[in-house]
C-alpha cells in the first residue's frame, strides 16, 4: 500500500516545480537541500522511496532476483510520503508509519536498489506516489527520471552530472551513500542508465550542470537563478 500521508497543505501550491536529476555522486543531494532551503520550497528525495521498497523487500526476505515477486511484494508495503506543514520543509518517507532512518543508506539497500527501481511495475508504483506530492506544487524533486518522467512539466530542469572519478570520489568517504565503492557505484551506473523503465538521462530541455571542478554554492546560485527567472514568468 503506497500513499500521501497527512493533510496536503494549500501554501506555496502556486510555486515552481524544480526538477534536479542525475546519477550517484553528481551533488543532487546536497545542491537539492541547499536549494530548496534558500528558496522556501518543500524538498523530496524520490531515491529515499526507492530505497524504503527495497529495504521492506530485504526485511521480508522477497528474492531482489525475481521481478515478479517484487512487483508482488510491493504492492502490500506500507510506505507513505508526508508533506512538510507549510510552504518549505522535506517530504518524509515512512515505512510502516516510521522514518526508516539510516538503514535506507546501508551497503545492502545500495547493492540492490537499482535492482528494484529497474523494475517497470515499481516505478508506475512509486512514480504515482511521487507525483500525489509534486503535484501540490512549490517543491524542489530530486532524483534520476524527474524531468523525463515523473514531472515533464517541471518549470526548472537541472542535470547535474560529475566525472566517474569524481563521484566514486565523494561516494567512498560519504556516510549517507553507505561509503560507497567505485565497483558498486559503476553497477548502479548501469543499472540506472540501461534500464528499460525510465533510465537515467537529461531531459531534452535540461540545463546540464558538470559539478566536478565547481563548488557547491556556485552550483545552487545558478539553479536559484534559474528558479527567479521561472517564478517572474510565472507573473507575467
């Protein structure tokens, strides 16, 4: 069972939709938070959503290996998407009623989320619950088919992307992606980009961002300014 938990809150409904994609280690994450805290928008992390199946998965003993019985499997998790109160504030994800916390980031959720998110029947699952939120508008969405698939009308498309080096770089010395190794990451990268099922691209109307050589802070003040242009527009 997937869902909206709560109350959906009427502020900021008229915002910008931000749509942040791109692969493990490109700074989605970090450029995504910063963004949505600078511009008073709500932040959702679809990776988490992912990553909350695929540890409900693990904890039921479902076989990762057979799509079937995943697709089976994910129909009866209790996961949920609970709107920040107000105008800003991150999305939580819950499993079972609860934040699951550290355990979306460990080495066994890592080695298998691209696993299940590659399957076509877990995506128009989980891509519906993602959608019940973004829907309410005034969000910044972070994750690798947000542009493509999730929200194609999304006023503000990023793309950010690093080289292999440099992400299997932050991924190793980062404790929330679990410490992550060049080989695990390099699978993920296939996985994710060579799947039927909405793979990892740049929409066509992105604005690729290469985060290797630039900072954080330059990164989020070119999307925030990609965010003031799309809001006078929507004044005009």
């Amino acid at each position: 069972m997937v869902g909206l938990g709560g109350d959906e809150p009427v502020e900021g409904a008229a915002d910008v939709v931000v749509a942040i994609d791109g692969p493990a280690g490109s700074g989605k994450s970090t450029v995504a938070r910063r963004v949505a805290e600078l511009a008073e928008l709500r932040y959702l992390d679809t990776g988490a959503t992912y990553r909350a199946l695929t540890l409900a998965l693990l904890r039921r003993g479902i076989p990762i290996e057979d799509p079937e019985a995943v697709a089976d499997a994910a129909k009866a998790v209790d996961l949920t998407l609970e709107l920040a109160p107000g105008p800003a504030g991150v999305a939580r994800v819950l499993l079972d009623g609860v934040e699951p916390g550290p355990a979306l980031r460990s080495p066994e959720v890592n080695a298998r989320v691209s696993a299940v998110a590659a399957i076509p029947a877990v995506r128009e699952l989980l891509v519906g619950l993602q959608r019940s939120l973004v829907g309410v508008g005034g969000i910044v969405v972070e994750g690798r088919d947000i542009g493509t698939v999730v929200w194609p009308d999304a006023e503000v498309k990023v793309f950010l992307t690093a080289t292999k080096h440099e992400r299997a770089r932050r991924r190793s010395g980062d404790a929330e992606g679990g410490g992550e190794t060049a080989e695990t990451l390099a699978r993920r990268d296939a996985l994710d980009s060579g799947r039927a099922a909405s793979p990892t691209k740049a929409a066509a109307d992105a604005l690729v961002i290469d985060s290797t050589t630039r900072t954080i802070d330059q990164v989020v003040d070119q999307v925030l300014g990609l965010i003031e242009v799309a809001r006078a527009s929507r004044l005009r």
